[in-house]
C-alpha cells in the first residue's frame, strides 16, 4: 500500500530565516506530487506541483521554491520566510496518468513565522 | 465568480441526525468529484469519489451528483461524534497533473 510522509510535523521559525519541509511517498512509482498551504477560512491553496523528477510547475509567485530531486521526494524551500508564510502544509501525491486526478495528502506541517 | 462553492458552517446537528454538505460549481468541464474529511490539525483524506451524474453509497456515507445543477451533495446517515471534522469537496475534468479544485470545506459538529 502507499504511504506519505511529511517532516517536521510542527514548525516555529523567525521571519528572515530558511525553510526545508520534506514529503516522501513509499508504494508508488512516477507520482504526481503536489504542495498545498491551508490557512484558516482559506481552503486549499496549491503551491506548486511536479509530474517528474526535476519537473516543477508554480501556481502562486511567491518566496518559496520546490525542488524534486528523487522519483518519490518532493521539498518545500524558501531562503527567507516572512510573516505571511505561516499556515498549514500539505504534500499530496496523485497516480500519474490517471483520469480521475484523485489526491492523497501526507499528515501535513504546521509552521508559525514569528 | 468562484469555480467552487462551500458553505464552511459550522454545521451543528444533534448526533443520529442525518446530515448533508452541498457544493456548487461553474465550470461544466468536472467530471470526476471527491469528498474528502479533514480533522483539526491532519491531513485531508479521502471519503468518496465519483465520476458523473449519480448516486455512490458507502455504509453510511452517500455521495450525489446532479452535473445539470452543478451541484454535488454528501449525505451522512446516523451522524455520530467521530464525525465532526471539516468536509472539503474536489472536481476535476480527468486528466490534468495540475490536479483538483477544492472548495473551502464545511466544518462538520455533530453534538452527542
């Protein structure tokens, strides 16, 4: 069966510094892999997403990168947080070919910018 | 106009009530719709999938798609405590990597 894995659960760091948030998916091939941010009373917000190792596709232009160096890992970066980028993220994977585009998230991670 | 519409409650009913979340959308390209549920501080997962117009049922889950409306519904029969949690439909035309719409969610309080 599959599994996705997000770290770290819970996050607290100043504003100005790095972000590394990691999602790994075990059980599948070739996934599409995606990154949502949820903040309160805003839904789902898709961030980025990666049909393929080093293939990124961006939604939202921002300070945050995503990087997808190995089939089934996928890394949310930014090299200065800010304020704004506290919320609630997600690591999804989808099958890759499928009609239906149905989604599984990971547990997700919370960072607070302070 | 959003693609997606969800009322985000909270929706408090007693617990044994039957219990129905609803999503509109405008984008007649949807095809294939989903029910996901998300307790506070997890990740969503999903509940039920369907493709077209037409009633799925599963135990005491049942999920409805009326694409003439372009209004899906979610029924819960004998709601119970471990059912509150918010509720988040997503649709898709089938086929894109860039994946699914969601709506905000409708946060669910089922009162024992």
């Amino acid at each position: 069966s599959q599994t996705i894995h997000q770290w770290p659960a819970t996050l607290v760091q100043p504003v100005g510094s790095p972000l590394s948030l990691e999602c790994t998916v075990e059980g599948t091939s070739n996934p599409n892999l995606y990154w949502y941010r949820q903040a309160a009373g805003r839904g789902l917000q898709l961030l980025f997403y990666s049909v393929g190792i080093g293939q990124i596709s961006s939604e939202v232009p921002q300070n945050l990168s995503a990087s997808r160096p190995q089939d089934r890992q996928f890394i949310l970066s930014s090299k200065k947080l800010l304020l704004s980028d506290s919320g609630f993220y997600l690591c999804a994977w989808s099958v890759w070919g499928s009609s239906t585009d149905t989604q599984y998230f990971g547990p997700g991670t919370r960072l607070t910018v302070l | 106009q959003k693609e997606v519409e969800q009322d985000p409650g909270p929706l408090s009913v007693p617990e044994g009530a039957i219990v129905s979340l609803n999503c509109t959308y405008s984008n007649s390209a949807f095809q294939y719709f989903m029910w996901y549920r998300q307790y506070s501080r997890k990740g969503p997962e999903l509940l039920m999938y369907t493709y077209s117009s037409g009633n799925k049922e599963d135990g005491r889950f049942t999920a409805q798609v009326d694409k003439s409306s372009k209004y899906i519904s979610l029924f819960i029969r004998d709601s119970q405590p471990s059912d509150s949690a918010t509720y988040l439909c997503a649709m898709s035309g089938g086929g894109g990597a860039d994946g699914l719409t969601f709506g905000k969610g409708t946060h669910l309080i089922i009162q024992p």
